[in-house]
C-alpha cells in the first residue's frame, strides 16, 4: 500500500503594525486562501495560539477553525497548537467535539504546555503546575470525548460526574507538541501524535515510541521557505523572519529570554535560526530523506506566509510548492 503523506499550510494570523490591511480583510484573504490552496494539492490547515500580543496572534484558533471547516470540503483543519494547560478541559472538550461534528470528523486537537508567564497570571494558572495540568486535562478530555461521566479528582481538577454531549462518530485525535525532552516523551506516552517545531525531537519521538510498545505518528511543523530563487526570497522575507523569530525569542519560546539573545538582522535569523531556504530540487531532496528516515511522519506543514508578510506573496510559494515539490515528494516515497 502506497505511504498517504499530507502536506499542509500554517496559520498565526498576525497582522503587525503598519499594516495595510484590516483584521477583517486579512482573515477573509486567508480562508480565500485556503480554498484555492485545497484545490491544488494541499490536504491540511494547521493554527496555533497565543493571547495578549499586538499584533493580533491568533487567540481563538477554536472559532477560526470552525470558519475554515465550514468554508471547505476536504482539508483536516488541526491546531499547532493550543496551550492546553491555560483552559477548562470540559469546556475545550465541549467545542472540539462540535468542531469534529461540523467538519465531519476533519478536526484534531494539537496542544503544548506554553511557556508565558503573562499568559498563565491573567489565567489564573502557574507555569510550575504546567506538566499536572497537561496530563489531568489529557484524561479528561479522552473520557470526556468517549461520552463517558467525568469523575475526575487531581491536582488541579475536581470534576464530579458531569458528561458531554453530543458524542463525535470520529473524535479528534489529540496531538501533543514540545521541543524540551520531557514534552516530547510524555507526547510518545499519552498523545496520540507528535508535533514536532523545525525537525526538532524526531529521533527523541522514534526512541521514545519504541519504548513505548508504539508505531507513533509525527506531525511535522516545518519552517521551510521555498522559492524559485532562494536568495532573492531571503532578501525578500528576511524582515518577516526577523520580527518572528525576535518574538518568540522575547516570549522565551527557546529559553529563558536574557539568556537567548535576539538576532540582529533578517539574513541572521534566516541563517541561524529555523528556517531553511530552498529551490524545489533541494526542498524534494531534504523533504523526501526525512519522510525516508521518519515513516512516523504523517503530515508535514509550513508556514503560509510569515507575519507581516502579504497573502499575495506567501501565495505564491504555495503555488510553486504545489508544482514543483509535492507531487514529486509524494512519488518519492510511493
């Protein structure tokens, strides 16, 4: 049987200032182009989420993604990824199972444990509680996604015999994210997937599902940017790069920020950081010898456009990626 690889796009609809365009006009160019892009080869759509940032970081990814799913017919619509840790399991239960209802069955759950303190102090959660909350609300959810009575007492949660309803035929599969070890491992021992962030944790994941007694499925966020020609793309994009990469430095995304210095212009943070630049030759070449190496990997999605970028360009690439990487990819691996 023929190895299925998904290949999809990745959204954090921020709109940092100056901008030319609404927030109104940026989410409708978006769902806009996500149906084009279904046409032409892609089979996923991925959100992530973070809350309180100026330029508008998606906080809601659960109400975009019924948007998305009820603008199109076959795309799985997923999260990459929501801080679970920050939410009422009940509740987050409660509306991805209408998600998975009104898609069809199309929706996975994709969560990570978060890092900003100021997210968890307006939240009313501690980072010190964050590996308790995650695995109380992973059981949760799973007894509350089977319709079972939720008779639940933890650390963090009380929950007396309460039940939800309607059931989803096809519930969301619950995709757990990380690039620290122990994020990685508690994925392998109770997600039912792996987000990986730019190749990171693949080997961690294999080892850590072999142990496990577990196939394992990878899902792979990858911060390729691919162009025709490579370096006039990096000249172009590099400003993008750098305000994306800067942010999540400042967040403390990739350790503690006074510790993680910034980078000091685009072409560094391209070089440096996560990103890859390449042609379709070389993106083909280093796309299909990670699905060889990782026959986990189930998905593999990049980055629509970067912030501050317009649809138009990220578009364009997408296109190019449509004719010239993943047909070939998916017959490499046939």
């Amino acid at each position: 049987m023929a190895r299925q690889i998904n290949f999809g796009l990745w959204y954090d609809l921020r709109n940092p200032a100056p901008s030319a365009v609404s927030f109104e006009t940026l989410y409708a160019q978006c769902i806009e182009q996500m149906q084009w892009a279904e046409g032409i080869g892609f089979d996923s759509v991925w959100l992530t989420e973070h809350h309180f940032c100026d330029d508008g970081y998606t906080p809601s990814p659960l109400v975009v993604a019924a948007a998305i799913g009820a603008s199109t017919k076959r795309l799985r619509v997923a999260t990459n990824l929501m801080l679970l840790p920050l939410a009422d399991p009940v509740r987050i239960a409660e509306d991805t199972a209408s998600l998975a209802i009104l898609t069809g069955g199309r929706f996975d759950l994709g969560v990570g444990i978060g890092y900003r303190e100021l997210e968890f102090n307006y939240f009313g959660r501690k980072l010190s509680h964050r590996p308790s909350l995650m695995e109380e609300s992973v059981a949760i959810l799973r007894k509350a996604w089977r319709g079972e009575p939720i008779n639940f007492s933890g650390k963090r949660f009380e929950i007396g015999d309460v039940s939800v309803n309607p059931v989803a035929k096809t519930p969301p599969r619950l995709l757990m994210g990380g690039m620290a070890e122990p994020a990685i491992q508690r994925a392998a021992r109770i997600g039912d997937g792996f987000l990986s962030t730019g190749g990171i944790g693949h080997d961690v994941y294999a080892a850590a599902c072999k142990a496990e007694g577990k196939t394992g499925a990878i899902f792979a966020g990858n911060w390729a940017i691919i162009s025709p020609d490579p370096e006039a793309e990096a000249a172009k994009v590099g400003p993008y790069a750098l305000y994306q990469s800067n942010e999540y430095i400042k967040w403390g995304a990739f350790g503690p920020p006074d510790q993680t210095p910034e980078f000091p212009d685009g072409a560094t943070a391209l070089e440096q950081g996560l990103y890859e630049v390449w042609d379709a030759d070389q993106a083909v070449q280093e796309l299909t010898a990670m699905l060889k190496a990782y026959p986990q990997i189930q998905d593999i999605h990049f980055w629509a456009q970067l912030p501050g970028e317009s649809v138009e360009s990220g578009s364009a690439r997408i296109q190019y990626m449509s004719d010239k990487v993943l047909p070939q990819v998916r017959a490499a691996i046939a």
